[in-house]
C-alpha cells in the first residue's frame, strides 16, 4: 500500500507551499514526473494485456519473430548500455563533473537506470524470446524515454556545455533509442506472421 501513498504524497509536494514555490514546474520536469510515479503502474497493466492475448490458433496466426540482425542490432546496445550503467553508477561523482549539464551525483545514478534500463531487450532475446510481440513493450519504453530526454534538452533553460565528449553523445543515444524503436515498430508491427 505504499505506492499509492507515496503518488498521492508526491502529488501534493507539486503544489505551492506558503509562497516557498514561486514558480510553476517546467514543462519536461512534469513530463519526468509523470514517467516516473505512473509508469510502474501502467506498465505492469500493459504487460498483462500482452499475455493476455490468445495464443496464435494455427500457423497463420503465428507471431512476427525479429530478424538475426534486429536481434543482433539490440544485444549489442543492450550490453553497451548495461556496460555505461555499470561504470556511470560507482563513478557517478566522477562523471557529474564532465556533464553537459549541472547535475548532482544522485541525479546522475537517476539517469543512468534509465541506460540500463534499455539494455532490458537484451536480456529477454537473450533467454530465446525473439517474437516481435515480446520486445515490443519494452521498445516502447526505450522509445518514450529517448522522447522525453530530446523534448527535455530543447525545452530546458539550463547550460549545455556542447564541447564536452558527453555534450555530443547524450543526444545521439537519446536519438538512438527512440530511432531503434520507432523503425523496428515501423517495419514489424506491418510485417506478416512467418508460417510455421
């Protein structure tokens, strides 16, 4: 019963207390929130609608399974990313001091389950699972993330040091995460089931 307690209790921390707030949240930092306190309960309700759906009744029916390249297109990121989670989580003090942007070192560790997160598709190929309707949700996350850091980075007021290696690959990797999702949902999700 905590995580319902804990949303209603963020919630009201969004609102002015006693003119110590004086502005309004941005934009991207309520679009953060709103990943963060709803969707590990919308998540959990999307994957139990996956495997709710029947089971293909004949081979006409059967799923989509994703190419040997995807496959090998998203273990390969998927280990990269949980190589940088690896190294950004011990070293977060370290490298919040090469950020593009002013962050602290517990925001930095935030930030960087976000990039293990991703490697997530990796792991489910990885224990045999290659039917496109089994990536899907997870490809979904990495899209939506990826969005929300590159709306995040056009919108936000804050100094970014362009000069830096990191200033460069930040947005390359958010880009990379929403443009892996967004062509493999454009070309499978139109794809014919491959018959047995």
């Amino acid at each position: 019963m905590r995580a319902p307690w804990a949303t209603v209790n963020a919630t009201i921390s969004l609102c002015p207390k006693n003119g110590a707030q004086d502005q309004a949240y941005h934009f991207t930092t309520l679009v953060w929130l709103l990943f963060y306190y709803v969707g590990p309960l919308v998540i959990p309700i999307f994957y139990v609608l996956q495997q709710s759906t029947p089971p293909p009744v004949s081979a006409a029916e059967a799923t989509i399974d994703v190419g040997p390249a995807w496959r090998r297109w998203l273990v390969a990121r998927g280990f990269f990313y949980v190589a940088l989670a690896i190294v950004g989580l011990p070293a977060a003090e370290t490298v919040s001091a090469g950020w593009p942007w002013p962050i602290d070192a517990l925001e930095l560790r935030v930030f960087v389950g976000q990039v293990a997160i991703i490697g997530w598709n990796a792991v489910v190929i990885l224990r045999g699972r290659r039917a496109w309707d089994q990536l899907r949700l997870g490809l979904l996350l990495s899209a939506a993330i990826g969005l929300a850091q590159l709306v995040g980075l056009s919108l936000s007021g804050r100094p970014y040091d362009w000069s830096l290696g990191l200033g460069l690959f930040l947005p390359a990797m958010f880009a990379e995460w929403l443009l892996t999702s967004a062509v493999m949902w454009w070309r499978l999700a139109r794809a014919k089931p491959a018959l047995a």
